[in-house]
C-alpha cells in the first residue's frame, strides 16, 4: 500500500490515458487517407457542423491503438494499407459522431457537474478501478479519490472530466433515443421458445434434382413477366449508382528494387559483423529500423521457400546472403545447415492429359483414348521434344501451363499417391509415365532434389513503389482526368492505351463500400452524371483510380432484364418440386398413420429415401435438410409426437416426417428466464434503432469531405 501511494501522481497519469482510451474505444475507429497530425483545420462538415482535425486525430488514434491491442506483437508496425483502413474507418466514425452531437445539440440535452463528479468519484472505468485494487481483490475508493483531489493531477483531472461529460452526454441521448423500446411478453416468449425448445424427427428428403438448361428453357416469357409483376416488392433495392474507371497500377520499377537492393547490402553488411552471441537482438533492431514488414525470428527454410533462389546452397555457417524467401527480398545470416537425412524435396514439372470435365466415370474405352494421347506426348518427349513447350500447349493443368509444367518445390506427402513411387525412385532428369492419377494421367521429370535445410535469421525488405514512382502515377492520372474531362472518358482512356472497366457492380450506400473506401462511395453520391473523379489512390486495389458517374438508377425494384435469369431458376425449380406429389403421396400411402420410415426405402427399392435424424429450433436451419425449409420446423411444433406428417411442399422439395419427441420449456421455465430474455431485447432492439437511425441521417446528410483537398 505504502509503494502505490508514493507513486500515486505516476500511476494515475498512466490511468487517465487509458481512461481516454476508454472512452475514444466507446467510437470504434474510421478515419481519413492523410497522415493525422497537427492540431489546426477543419477536415469537413455534416450539415454545417464541423469535424475538425483535432476531433478526428482522437479518433484516429484510437482506433489504431485499438488494432494494435488486438495483435499478438504490440510493437508491430501495421501496413500501409491498415494505416489506410483505419483513416478510412475513422473519417466514417468521426460523420457519425457529428450526427449525433447536433441531434443531442437540437434535444437540449445537458450533463451537470454533480453528474460529473458522481461518475469520477464513484463509477470509474473498470481499468482505472482495476489499478485501485490490490491482490486480494479489495477496492480501495479512497487512494482513488485522494488521486483526484491530488493538485499535482488538475490538469489531468481536467482531462477526465472533459472525456465524463462526452460520455454522460452519449449515454443520455442513447437513453433518450431509445426510451420507447419495448418488449412484449409474445417476443419473449417466442424468444424462449426459439432458443430452449427442440424436436427431434426422422425425415424423408424427396428433392428436387438440379435445375438444368432444357428445364429452364421451358420457363416461358410470360411466365416470368407475370411473376415479375406479382412479386416485384422481392427485387427491390436502394439507389445504385453506376460507374466506369481506369487504374493506374501502384507497382515497382527497376529502379524501386534497385533502392532495395541497396538497404539489403548494408543489412548484409551490418548482419555479417554481428556476433552471432547478439545476432538475434541486431536482426530485430535492423528490422524495425528498415522494415515495414512484421519481423521473424530464427527460422528454418528449405527450397519451398527459396524457389528458384539458390543462394543457400553453396552458402556455408555463418554467412550473410540476400536471397529471396517466401518471395520476399531478405538480408540474413545462415546460422547452421541441416540434412534432413534422406527426406528430399523434388523440383518436379509436369504435363496433365485429363479426362474430359463433364464425365465423373469415365469408361475403359475413354480411359484408353487419354492413354493413348499420353503415350504419344511420351513419344514425342523421348525423341527430344520440348517439356516446357509441350506443357503449354497439351497440359491440362491451368496453374501449371504458363511455367511450362513446373509445379515448384514439392513434398512426397502432398501429391497423388499414385505418383509417389515414381519420383521417390527417380534421378533428375528422368521422364516419368505416363502414370494413371485420379484424374487421368501424368507425364512427370523430376529437375532438382534437395534435402538441405537452413537455419536463419535476417531483415526481409518488400519492394514496393517509392514516392517517385507514385508521383508519377499521380502525374499521369492527373493528365489522364483533364483529357476525359476535355475528349471524353473512353476517348481518353484509348488514346492513353488504357482499359476502362465498365462491368464493376454499381454502388450502394449500404453494404460494404466500393473499393473499401468510403471517400469513393462519398464522391459517388455527390455528383452528377458524367462527372469525373479525382484520382484516388485505393490500397485495397493497389492502384490510383479516375472514374466516371454514368448510371443513377433510382430506388424500386431491379430492371426485369436484371433479374430475368433468378426468375427462370426460380420457377423452373417450383415446377419440378410439383412433380414430386405423387411420389409423395405413394409414400404416404405405403407408411399409413403409424408407419416405419425406416422401411420405405427396401420396400420401395430406393436407398435416396433413407431416414435421416434431426434435433431442431422453431425456427432453425438443421444440418441434413435444405436451408430455409421451415415447413418441416412449423409442422414439428404443431403436431404430437408419434404422428407422421402429410407430404410436405417445401421450396427444394417434398418431405414425409415422423414426431419422435419435443421439448418445450415450461411456464415456469419461462417465468425465470424472462428477465434476462427481456434485457438482452431490449439491448439489442437499442442497438439496432440507433444504428438504423445513424445510417438514415447519414443517407440524407449534406457532407462535405475536404480531404482530399488536402
């Protein structure tokens, strides 16, 4: 007690920043694409009201905090493109909050300072009580508020009492929002009964088979216009808007490797005069200090890692190469050198000749056409065919061909058994096959064997585009905008020789935001049609982006021709599960009331009509049945058990169910649950009409965004 009460103005600095953490976490995070420093601007408005930089920095700043509190490495350096997420995802936060401070601004809702201090004094955060708590689990209030009254904290008192009255003001207008929510005795109810009752049944499955061209093509047009017309409140959607854009590629030039090239020499050269006692601490300081990537310590490789790198091979204890593992540039120190005694990698290349795709079994007739091809490429081969050349053009392995068969590095373990042998018994540069695979046969070489494995230790560098290179793609995007803006989108995209992407799904303001980026999406729904973007650098593609609004399709159901297709599927699946009836009704006929389902199946002579077993919710998805097949659960709570249902239309099928047994909770049951059933509703019909209601104002907000002005 004595040692926390001399270090009490230390121990609460500390727990007046987590406490400002706290209450910046209460916002989650979302942000903007420019570095958040300074204090000064005004980075936008919602409907007049400002967000300031200072506002969002506190915002960004959690949400960075809080991302990293959830990686195992705290001291990670977090990417460029999670930099960008969480600026992105603060920007969107910070227009919520704005919403919300002019909502509360508008209620008159005010917070006293006897609140304030009522929340200080006697509810602290969980975290700063935790520090007033000694081993034995006891609270003790009065170091806690001693530190409050300390005059050596007034300035960080100041501080917490700014960050209470945010968070009483929050609170109050949640509470305010949210004061009619209620919860009848029927959710609860219901609520019970979907999480405690269970019924368990036998069930035949007659179902649909699977909907084929020929069944479709016998979906007439009016036929579909008439279900269009009945059912169009199905396709409805909100305001979409349509557009096309052009990318500018964020990649690395000869010269981006070249700088690379240079760091790793002088990470070689400080990794080689290392003593190998401090190796590891020089490996990790080296790492922070250069890379942006997440640091590994001492590490075993073999050649799946290395690739085609052979670096390692003639290297020897003790020495400092760049190689490239993992695909990765990387300055390291090989620290011992094993032999994995008789456990060889292969390098292996390959040409597949395939059965044809559409056949599951194929006969002995087809299996002796594809041996027959095979042979003949064999033939070719011996007599000093090409492989590469030849893998190309008759491999049937679409992730192989274009590296002339190479299938890289590769263990016995993870290849066809069939294979094995063969390449276990193989020297380089024997042809081997044609071997009979699961999926035809397999002409093989083996190129390399190694069995060598290095321990290692080292910096890895990513070659990405410097600022050089990224300003002048800004440079050509710029050109690229001010001649669509003068000649036309695709004029302009033609004579710059690039390609413009017309068939990207149009933008919605719900769902996931386009490119992952808010700032598109906002730039989407202020303009106009035939409006140019500026360039906008986007990580999640990798590119810059300029595009151009073409298409505002207004909120109502989607164009016929749009939904044309899931129409026809639709209606031809319905007319197929109606030709199920009568096979239903057999079987209905052959069980009677009190029937064995188990028997259908031998005595009709069809194992498909086997039984399978459920345990099921009121209103749950079971494993065994279609998604969503609901008739099954409504006839299961509404009969006794024992009895066996009538045929039951469901949407993929036909099904015939015996009752085996039911539970379903009490009355008394649910007396004693409901308290807790009524709060978790009420919480989360909460949670729900303030986030509705957020994201309703944001769809009508006037928002004005300036960052990328800046």
């Amino acid at each position: 007690m004595t040692k926390m009460r001399d270090s009490m103005p230390v121990v609460f600095a500390i727990l007046a920043g987590i406490f400002l953490l706290m209450i910046i976490f209460q916002w989650g995070g979302q942000g903007t694409l420019f570095s958040p420093k300074g204090e000064a601007g005004t980075l936008g408005t919602v409907n007049g009201y400002p967000i300031t930089q200072k506002d969002y920095n506190k915002i960004y700043e959690g949400v960075i905090a809080q991302k990293k509190s959830k990686d195992k490495d705290k001291e990670s350096i977090l990417s460029e493109k999670d930099e960008a997420d969480a600026a992105d995802n603060a920007w969107d936060q910070a227009v919520s909050k704005a919403i919300t401070d002019q909502s509360i601004q508008k209620m008159g809702i005010i917070v006293t300072s006897d609140e304030i201090r009522d929340m200080l004094f006697n509810n602290p955060p969980a975290d700063i009580k935790q520090r007033f708590t000694d081993s034995t689990g006891v609270y003790h209030q009065d170091e806690y508020i001693k530190a409050l009254r300390d005059p050596r904290n007034d300035s960080t008192v100041r501080l917490m009492e700014g960050e209470a009255k945010e968070q009483i003001l929050q609170l109050k207008w949640q509470q305010a929002m949210a004061g009619t929510v209620r919860v009848t005795d029927t959710e609860a109810f219901i609520k019970d009964m979907t999480d405690s009752a269970k019924a368990i049944l036998q069930i035949i499955k007659l179902s649909a088979p699977q909907i084929t061209p020929s069944m479709a093509a016998q979906i007439s047009s009016q036929e579909i216009q008439t279900y269009y017309d009945s059912h169009s409140w199905l396709f409805n959607q909100p305001e979409q808007r349509g557009f096309k854009f052009v990318r500018f590629p964020l990649i690395p030039n000869g010269r981006d490797t070249a700088l690379v090239m240079e760091t790793a020499n002088t990470l070689k050269a400080r990794l080689a005069e290392a003593p190998l006692a401090t190796i590891d601490t020089v490996a990790k300081n080296l790492a922070q200090d250069y890379s942006d990537l997440p640091f590994d310590p001492r590490h075993v490789v073999t050649m799946t890692e290395m690739g085609d790198d052979t670096s390692l091979i003639s290297s020897k204890v003790g020495d400092a190469v760049i190689a490239t593992v993992s695909g990765k540039f990387m300055a390291l120190r090989v620290l011992q050198i094993f032999d994995t005694i008789g456990e060889f990698q292969y390098r292996v290349r390959h040409i597949s000749i395939n059965y044809p795709p559409d056949v599951p079994q194929p006969t002995q007739a087809i299996k002796d056409s594809i041996l027959g091809i095979a042979n003949q490429i064999m033939q070719q081969l011996k007599s000093g065919g090409n492989f590469a050349e030849l893998a190309r053009t008759r491999s049937g392995d679409a992730h192989s061909v274009k590296k002339g068969g190479d299938m890289g590095w590769v263990h016995l373990g993870n290849l066809p058994p069939q294979l094995v042998p063969s390449i276990a018994s193989a020297t380089v540069g024997d042809l081997l096959g044609p071997i009979e695979a699961p999926r035809g046969y397999e002409i093989l070489q083996v190129t390399r064997k190694s069995r060598s494995a290095w321990l290692i230790i080292g910096v890895p560098l990513q070659v990405k585009p410097s600022h050089q290179t990224l300003d002048l793609e800004s440079q050509m995007a710029n050109i690229f905008r001010e001649q669509a803006q003068k000649n036309g989108f695709d004029q302009a995209a033609t004579s710059s020789g690039l390609h413009a992407i017309t068939d990207a799904p149009a933008a919605s303001r719900k769902g996931s935001p386009i490119f992952n980026s808010h700032l598109f999406v906002d730039w989407i729904f202020s303009s106009s049609k035939g409006d140019v973007s500026q360039p906008t650098r986007l990580l999640s593609t990798g590119a810059i982006v300029v595009a151009q609004l073409t298409d505002i399709l207004p909120a109502g159901p989607k164009p016929l021709p749009l939904v044309k297709s899931q129409i026809t599927q639709d209606l031809a699946l319905r007319k197929a599960v109606a030709t199920l009836l009568p096979r239903a009704q057999q079987i209905e006929g052959i069980l009677g009331p009190n029937g064995d389902l188990a028997t259908v199946a031998a005595s009709v002579g069809d194992p498909t009509l086997t039984p399978v077993t459920v345990l099921m919710g009121p209103a749950e998805s079971v494993n065994g049945l279609p998604t969503a097949e609901y008739v099954v659960n409504n006839w299961a709570y509404s009969a006794q058990p024992g009895t066996i249902s009538p045929p039951l239309k469901g949407e993929h099928g036909y099904y015939i169910a015996k009752l085996m047994g039911r539970s379903i909770p009490s009355q008394n049951d649910f007396a004693s649950a409901k308290p807790g059933i009524v709060k978790g509703l009420v919480q989360e019909k909460e949670r729900r009409l303030l986030t509705d209601w957020v994201n309703i104002q944001k769809e009508h907000a006037v928002i004005e965004d300036f960052r990328s002005k800046r």
